[in-house]
C-alpha cells in the first residue's frame, strides 16, 4: 500500500530534484511557499504542504550554523524519517488499519508539531544516529496513535543529547525494570525496595571507579527525566551501595519509541 498523503516522501522527492538545479543557499532559503504548494497538486492531501512548511522552517537557523551542515542534516532526517514511515504505513495495512486513519494521522497538526521539533533538533548534531532516532520517534509516535506535542518535543531534545553509551545504559535499566511499572500491585515504597534489590543484582558494577562514564550517563539520563534516584537503605557487604535509580514513565516510552519498527508492535489502538 502507498499513501498518496505521505508527504515526507513527497518533499524528499522534491528536495532530490531541485538539488540539481539549485545553489545551496536557495535551496534552504528561497521558494518555500512555491513547495507548499507543489506539495499540494503533487499530493491532493486536504494537510496542504505540511511537510514542506515544517522542513522550511529550517531557513530560521542558517545563521551561524552552516548551511551545507543544515542541509545535510535535514537531508538525512527527511529520508530517515520518510523510510520509517513507509514501513509503519505497511504494518498497519497489515493489522487492518485504514486508509484513512492512516492518512489522518499523517496530516494531523499533532505530525506537523513533530516534524518541527525534529527539524529543531537537527541543527545541534552530526551524529547521523541521533537524527535516525529522531526518525524513529516521530515514525513510531504515528504507529502507536500518540504525537502529543510536549511529550514529543521532550524525545527529540534527548535523540539529540545523548550518546551511544547512554542509551545503551537505558536500555538495561528498561531490561530489569519495565516490568516493575506494569504491576500495579507495589506501593510508592514497594516500588523503592524493589528498585533497590534489582539495582544491587545487576549494576553493582557501577560503583567500581573505571565506570565514572556509566555515571555521567546516569546523570543526562536523570537531566532528561528518564530515570530518577530512588531512596533506599539496602546494604550490601556492610556499606550503603550508590543510590539506585529508578525507570520513569518518561524513560519506558523514549525507550521503547528508539526500537525498530516491527509488524509485532501494538500500534492499532
């Protein structure tokens, strides 16, 4: 199945085109009401031109950035995102999501919101990786129904601030405790103890001094509202272990938003 609306590929086949014809400076900074309406006729989407009107925002900010920088960052980002999309408008057809839902999704203010953040974003890396999460985040935003704007702006902010190893260390704190967040059964306090023992099992390594990095990760992590420190008073050899910290809702679902787009995800609802 094609979506006729997808503007995201739309743009990028426009972007393409008009590289061969075209300075870099104009094509950042000339012409942008022309490609909201190209976009348009080309699509026949009622959202005219809401790609294009996101990815031009970027002419506010070639100031002082670079412009073949820039571009190439929105370059990247637009196909990025563009080829997560194509795959989440597959998994839908595939769970039986209509056309026209899919469609709403794609052209909804909440969409265009996200594309502006992520085109925000783009400016503060290089890192090709970082902008693919920001891929990820909007593509999966669209899959799962949730493009809350607040929420959305917050995950574009950490794609581009954190490195490798601190979504790397995300990841395991998610591993031993998403689960914790699904049982409804602990207390704020439960919760806490809880944290604490799985903390001693699995990240007893973090107290040697040769893993200062894993803290710093630990700190951006906690900067970002990802994960919390969490009080408790286990012992372990006789000594009060580093505070542990704790997966906060906010860390579950940045999380679970970076993993690769698959038919198996719940995205229906």
């Amino acid at each position: 199945m094609t979506i006729t609306g997808n503007e995201v590929a739309v743009d990028n086949q426009m972007r393409r085109a008009e590289k061969q014809n075209q300075p870099p400076v104009n094509r950042l900074l000339e012409h942008a009401e022309t490609a909201v309406t190209a976009v348009g006729l080309a699509t026949g989407s009622v959202a005219i031109g809401n790609i294009a009107k996101a990815f031009g925002i970027a002419r506010r900010f070639t100031s002082g950035v670079g412009v073949a920088t820039l571009e190439e960052n929105l370059n990247h980002l637009g196909d990025a995102t563009e080829a997560a999309l194509s795959r989440v408008e597959k998994n839908l057809d595939a769970q039986g999501v209509r056309i026209g839902e899919i469609e709403r999704r794609l052209n909804s203010e909440e969409f265009l919101e996200g594309i502006k953040a992520a085109t925000l974003q783009a400016q503060r890396t290089k890192d090709k990786k970082r902008l693919e999460r920001m891929a990820l985040i909007l593509a999966n935003g669209v899959a799962e129904n949730d493009l809350e704007p607040e929420s959305l702006d917050d995950m574009m902010r950490a794609a581009a601030e954190l490195r490798d190893a601190d979504i790397g260390l995300l990841g395991k704190i998610y591993e031993t405790q998403s689960g914790l967040m699904e049982n409804q059964k602990y207390s704020s306090s439960e919760w806490s103890l809880q944290i604490g023992y799985g903390w001693i099992q699995s990240f007893q390594w973090l107290d040697s001094p040769q893993h200062l990095g894993a803290r710093a990760s630990l700190a951006r992590l906690q900067a970002l509202g990802l994960i919390t420190q969490v009080e408790t008073n286990i012992a372990r050899n006789g000594f009060i272990a580093h505070q542990p910290f704790g997966l906060l809702t906010e860390g579950k679902k940045f999380y679970e938003r970076l993993q690769e787009i698959g038919s198996e995800r719940e995205t229906s609802r």
